[in-house]
C-alpha cells in the first residue's frame, strides 16, 4: 500500500504534464513562426525552406529547455526542497533540514527555516523530557516517605523524631519542588501576580546580604556589595525580587570555595530602557561553555549525576522568567575556575 501523500502523487503527475504542454505550445509557435516566414517571404527556396521549418522550433526548444533548467536551478528546486521539508514538519519529523546554498537566492530564507525548525526540535525535546525530569525528582522523596512509613507501621522503625523528621523534610521538599513548578508555569504564561512597590535598591541589597552573610562567612567566603547610588530607586516586586537575588547569591555560596568572594555591586544602567543594573560575580569553580546555553532551563544542574536533592533545580529558571515579567534582562558570563558573573538590568 502507498504511504505516498495524495498531494504529493498529484504534484508528481502534474510537473511532466506541465512540461509536455510547455514543449508542445512552443514547438507550435515556433513552427507557425517558420510557416509564416516562408508565407511572407520573397525570397525562399526549399533548402530555405526546409531549414528554417526544422531549425527555428529545435532552436527555440533549445532555448526554452536552457532557461526552464536554469529557473528550476534556481527557483524550483530549492522550493521543491522547502515544500517537502515543511511536509516532514508537518508529519512530526523535526529533524528535516534543507540543503543550504551559499549562492542560491532562497539561502537566507533556508537559513532562517532550519534555525526555526531547529528550535522547534530543542523545544519538542525539553517537553519530552520534562515528564521523566518531574518523575526523577519526585521519585526519590516519595520512596522514602513510602520507605519511612512503611517502616514505622511495620515495627522495623521507631517513631523517633528522627525518622517523623527525616519524613517531614522529605515533605517540604515535594512542596518546594510543586510550588516552584506553579511559579514558573505562571510566569512563563505570563500570570503570575506581581505587586509593584517603590523602593530603594539599597535596602534590596541590604536585606539580601543580612540575609547571607551568616552562610557566608560559615564558609569562609567574603560577601561583599559596592552600591553605586544609594538613593537609586525602583519601581517593582520587592518579594520576587529578593527571590531572583537569592537564588543567585545561594548559587552563588554553593560553588565558590573557602576564601573565595561573592560581590554584588549595583549602578545605572547603559541601557536607555532601562534604570538599573545589578551585576552578581563570584570567584567559584564556574559553567563550562557547553554548559552555559542550557543554566536557565528547567531541572538543569550543573552536577550530573544530581546527587544534590536540597535543590529543586528550578532556581535559574524560575529567576530568568521573573526578570522577564519586570520587563528585564539577565545575561551570564562564566568561565571554568576563574567564576561566574551575572548581570541583570531592569
């Protein structure tokens, strides 16, 4: 049974057909042309004749091949290729890519086609993978929830504030882990509620490194802010806000070693849009480069085998989608053991 598709068989009828029209049409023009000559002409002899009734139609045949080639160089078959790629697409087959040519006239348009299909492919793949990413994270909490309850009613466990604690911090966990999906599936739909106030950036800053500084100098790591205005005002949600602050301040704490340095410094922006900009840079371990285009996707950690569970793996997404709902932009520089630097303007 044919899996060819019913507008594809017709397509492929169709072309030789168009093609025998097109040489019957002008084989006719061509030959009226010659019989018209000979008609009108005072001076035809039947070498003449004969010459020009079977040269005039071969040479504008000649002519009319050439050129229809070159149009199907040109034209026809780089949209021939497009048209079945778009097929592919619309099938599911998002691996499709049309040939590029630097000297074709559609090479700009080909370009752009398979970077779009190409970003289709990334996004398919992270929505295929978002269902066994949730399962990972919740499958270990709610193991050993099972596994501590089970115990308990089964007499191999005391109910030891150990074990009801153990239980109890695997709960919260699965609650931070829900919440922070909730937070960033509105923000990425643009309907998480944020409460605009006007503050000074200066007490943002202040809180956020009252907040760490505890941590960090328990880790032997200097916590350091250089504010550029004091009186620098903002216009936004003070909450979400401090909460994009302190996952990358905590990001931050977790990767830099003893004796290194976190600085949050704050100025005026460049940036005619906009007011502000806070720049985060810590002297930790750093992203490697392949790494770095994929940090604010979801469940992304830069260790693999993601043996840290105190962390949901959401934080830098959820960070990039509340910046994005301020009307910001937050942009990341790294470099392997030299540090990371982020930077965003509001």
């Amino acid at each position: 049974m044919s899996t060819t598709p019913p507008s594809k068989s017709r397509t492929n009828r169709f072309v030789p057909l168009v093609f025998f029209l097109l040489i019957a049409l002008f084989l006719f023009v061509g030959g009226g042309a010659a019989l018209l000559y000979w008609v009108f002409s005072e001076y035809s002899g039947a070498r003449n004749i004969w010459l020009l009734v079977c040269g005039a139609p071969i040479g504008l045949l000649i002519l009319v091949v050439f050129t229809i080639f070159q149009l199907y160089t040109r034209l026809g078959r780089p949209l021939e290729q497009l048209f079945r790629a778009i097929n592919a697409v619309e099938e599911g087959n998002l691996a499709v890519r049309v040939p590029e040519n630097k000297s074709d006239m559609f090479s700009d348009l080909i370009r752009r086609f398979n970077k779009m299909v190409g970003e289709l492919e990334r996004a398919e793949q992270q929505r295929r993978n978002l269902t066994a990413d949730i399962a990972h994270e919740l499958r270990t909490p709610l193991h050993i929830i099972q596994g501590n309850l089970e115990g308990i009613v089964d007499g191999v466990y005391e109910p030891t504030p150990e074990h009801i604690n153990n239980t109890l911090d695997e709960t919260k966990l699965l609650a931070r882990l829900v919440n922070d999906l909730q937070i960033l599936s509105l923000a990425e739909t643009g309907q998480l509620p944020l409460h605009p106030t006007r503050f000074l950036l200066a007490d943002l800053i202040s809180d956020l490194t009252t907040s760490f500084a505890p941590q960090a100098a328990a880790q032997g790591v200097d916590l350091i802010t250089d504010i550029g205005d004091p009186e620098q005002v903002l216009t936004a949600d003070y909450d979400r806000l401090n909460q994009v602050l302190s996952n990358l301040v905590s990001n931050a704490l977790r990767h830099t070693p003893a004796g290194g340095k976190i600085s949050i410094q704050t100025e005026a922006s460049q940036n005619p849009e906009r007011s502000a900009r806070i720049v985060i840079q810590d002297s930790g371990a750093g992203i490697a480069p392949e790494d770095l285009p994929f940090i604010f996707d979801r469940f992304w950690r830069g260790d693999k085998s993601r043996s840290g569970r105190t962390h949901s793996g959401l934080g830098l997404a959820i960070t990039r989608q509340l910046i994005h709902a301020h009307g910001g932009t937050i942009e990341v520089q790294s470099e392997v053991g030299k540090g990371t630097n982020f930077t965003i303007e509001l």
